[in-house]
C-alpha cells in the first residue's frame, strides 16, 4: 500500500485500514475469475459570492465503492454508496447478475499486478481542517475591495479532502489521502446602458493548490479589479494575424486541447493529430511539456484508474514529440510501458493527462509586453471548440480583459474576440515563454503553466460591442 494515515488525520475520511477492510470485503463478495474494488470519499467546502454578497457556504460528502468482476474474459462493474456489510453483499450479488448477461469478451480486459514504487501524495492538515467560517474571512476581503472600487464581485473559494484507494485479486493494493483547494473571482464594471443593454468590463483570476493558505485570493482580486477598471469603453480591432501575449488562463485552456492527441491509445486508432506523423512533428524549441504529478505546484492521486503509478511523462521535449501516455491494455500493444494515465476499467477511451507542466522561459511578463510591437494581451478564453482534429485547429472567443498593445506597451482595452488557430501551427511559433508559472484550475485537472508570447495568431475580429 502507499503512504498511511492515521484515521484522526484524514479529515473525516476512512484511513487506510478501514479501506483496505471495506475493499477485502468487496472483492470476497463475487465468486469471478477475478476483481477489483475501488473505495473514493471526498469532503468538499465551498463558499460562492455573487453580487458583492456570500451567496451560498455548502459542504458535500460522498463516499462510492466500486466493484468490478471479470467473468469469462468479459468485465461487469457495479457501484454503491453503502459501505456497510449489507450493502457489500448486495453489491457482490448484483455483479453476479450482470455476468448472466451475454456480452462480447474483451481480451484485453487484464487486473492490474502490484507496480513500481508510488509518487507521494499531497496532503495538508490545514486545508482539510479548513471551515466555512475561515473562507468567509478571505472572501470579506474581496468583496471590501469591490466595495471600495466600486465594482460587482463573483466567484467561490473551494477546499476538498479526498482519498482513494483499490485493491485487486492480482494482488495490487494502492491508497490516497489528499487535499485540494482552488478559488476563482470575477469583478466587473458597469459602463450603463449600451445599444445591446448594460455595458460592463470584466477582469478575473483563478489559482489552484494542494495548501489553501497558498491561494493568492487577495492578489488575485486586485489583478481582476485592475483589469476591470483599465481603460474606457472597449474598442474594436480589424480582423488579422498578430502578435498575441497569453496569459497562464488562455494557454492552459489551449494545452488540455493539445494533450487530447498524446493518447496513445487514440494514436493507435489513427484517431490524433500525432498519428502516422509523430517524428516529423515540431513545435517551437521554447516549447516542453510535462504530464508530472510529481511536479511541486502539481496535486492528485499517485495512481490512475487502475490502479498504477502515474509517471512523469515528457510528452514534448524543446519543440520535438517525446512520448505518448499509455493505458496498460493500449501499452501492451504498442510494446511500451504503461504511464499509469489509464481510466478504470473497462476503459474503451486509453489514457489521459491530468497533471500538465509547460515548462517556464526566461521572459518576465514586462519583458513579454515590451518585446512586441503590435499585438493582443489575453486574460483567457471560453467556448473553446475543436474545428479541424486533423490539424488540431480550435476556435473561441477571448473573456474578462483584452487588451491592444503598441509599441511595447498596453494602450487600450478591446472588445472580446473570436479567434481560430491551429495549436500545432500556433506552438511551434513561440518566440517567448514566461518565467512565472501559475497553477490552474480547469475542466477538473490542473495545469501549471506560464505566459507565451505567439506571433500571428488569428483574430477574427471583435464581437458586437453592448
């Protein structure tokens, strides 16, 4: 088993005896050809504002037990949220039922054997012990600042203990104890009426860590107010390729798109960008990415769904393709190890990152701003959508602070704006990364990122102005 804690020590969790007694129950409860129990429990606090108001403080617990039982090659998976004898029992008997359904073998279905060592996991005391009345003291201290600044603040602040832990008739037996915190704001500005109804500009932050005392809540507030009040009434810019500056937000959002393709299992199917063309592709040298779980700023489980030690993967190496991520079954036919990045089992879909890392430049983020001549500074982007899988081409719109820069040096605020880019065309014309990584929070992974500079991204215009 990996790292053990004492039961007064998990935050309300089941500690590592009471799992692995809960899962040895589990697995005895199905006479199968073999089995595999996964016990998840989670604690989560969370405290919304809207308005300038706290608007919600909710704390939600859930415990799920897992029971997957292979029959004659073929895999039935069933789930409870009782973890009492009773409801062991009922879940080993339905299992059972499932199997008299007939469905299709599947001969990659294997339970996984004990792996390599595990990566530690991340826990902190504080942020599991961490209340309600705790995060309203941090959320008082933006809605004083968008008080005073007169401006309209959103967001949430959020803190969550988690544990997991599988055990399996192969053998394997892995637990997890962690904390997560992460927190989000938006402060907006109201311009009054326009020509499609209130006016407003926006700026916003988001961070997220394994320590709640490591969210910059207060920094982060006065960045967004900044950007809410920087400049008058937005302004258009024609539509065109040009230098843009992306801020940790908007770059993160682009590399969960770009991750998508370095699944092996997906490379296999000639369903990724990377397929048949691994060796010839490039991205600018500036450009190394990382699936690290290990990585300081990085948080979340030392295993993946069945139960083997994530990896730290190098999926790009200074602009050139490094490795892919591999579930077992999908390793096992392309003749490489597994990366430990696999869903649970029965996985059709093969592996996933979780924990992204681009690795920092030497720019610092005025250098970023004055090293360009004419360009775009984006805070982040939302409706992201994939428009062209073959040549990784996406489209959205850019959100809560756009900004036109010349000659080295922001001169006014633009509407937000659509754009389309191909992210292998747009990561390998890199030409600057920043020096400041961020971690953040998006789409319930977590990425640590710095800013980039691109030139010739596309723009495609502004949206209507309010």
């Amino acid at each position: 088993m990996t790292a053990s804690r004492s039961p007064a020590n998990t935050g309300g969790l089941p500690g590592q005896d009471e799992c692995l007694a809960v899962l040895e129950q589990a697995v005895r409860s199905v006479s199968a050809d073999g089995a595999e129990a996964t016990l998840s429990a989670h604690v989560e606090r969370l405290t919304g504002f809207a308005a300038n108001q706290v608007r919600h403080a909710t704390t939600e617990s859930r415990r799920s037990l897992s029971l997957a039982a292979v029959f004659d090659r073929c895999l039935v998976r069933v789930t409870t949220d009782r973890c009492d004898r009773e409801g062991i029992s009922r879940l080993g008997r339905r299992a059972g039922e499932m199997a008299a359904v007939p469905r299709e073998p599947d001969l990659e279905i294997t339970l996984a054997p004990p792996g390599p060592s595990y990566p530690e996991s991340r826990f902190d005391a504080a942020t599991a012990a961490d209340d309600h009345a705790a995060q309203a003291e941090d959320v008082a201290g933006v809605l004083r600042l968008a008080a005073e600044r007169h401006l309209e603040a959103a967001g949430y602040l959020l803190s969550r203990v988690a544990s997991e832990a599988i055990l399996n008739t192969a053998g394997l037996a892995a637990y997890h104890l962690g904390t997560a915190a992460e927190t989000a704001v938006t402060l907006r500005r109201n311009l009054g009426s326009g020509k499609l109804g209130n006016a407003e500009t926006s700026g916003y932050g988001a961070m997220a860590s394994w320590r709640a005392a490591a969210l910059r809540l207060e920094a982060l507030s006065v960045s967004a107010a900044n950007k809410a009040l920087w400049g008058a009434a937005s302004s258009s810019v024609p539509p065109g390729r040009y230098t843009v500056i992306l801020e940790p937000l908007a770059v993160a959002e682009l590399l969960l798109f770009l991750a998508e393709g370095f699944n092996a299992r997906a490379v296999l199917e000639e369903d990724s960008f990377l397929s048949g063309r691994m060796e010839r592709m490039r991205f600018s040298p500036l450009f190394t990415l990382r699936d690290d779980v290990t990585h300081p700023l990085q948080h979340g489980a030392p295993f993946d769904g069945e139960g083997w030690p994530r990896q730290r993967v190098t999926l790009v190496d200074a602009g050139r393709v490094a490795s892919l991520l591999y579930d077992r079954a999908t390793a096992s036919r392309m003749g490489a190890a597994p990366t430990g990045h696999g869903y649970a089992l029965p996985n059709p879909h093969g592996a996933a990152a979780s924990n992204l890392v681009l690795a920092p430049g030497e720019t610092t983020n005025d250098q970023l701003v004055a090293g360009c001549e004419r360009g775009i500074l984006v805070t982040r982007f939302w409706y992201v959508r994939p428009v062209d899988p073959g040549t990784l081409t996406v489209t959205g719109l850019t959100r809560d602070g756009t900004f036109l820069i010349e000659d080295g040096r922001v001169t006014r605020r633009l509407t937000d704006l659509r754009w389309n880019e191909s992210l292998i065309e747009g990561f390998g014309r890199i030409d600057a990364v920043g020096n400041l990584p961020a971690v953040v929070p998006i789409d319930g992974a977590t990425v640590v990122t710095p800013a980039l500079r691109i030139p010739g991204f596309n723009f495609g215009g502004s949206e209507p102005d309010p």
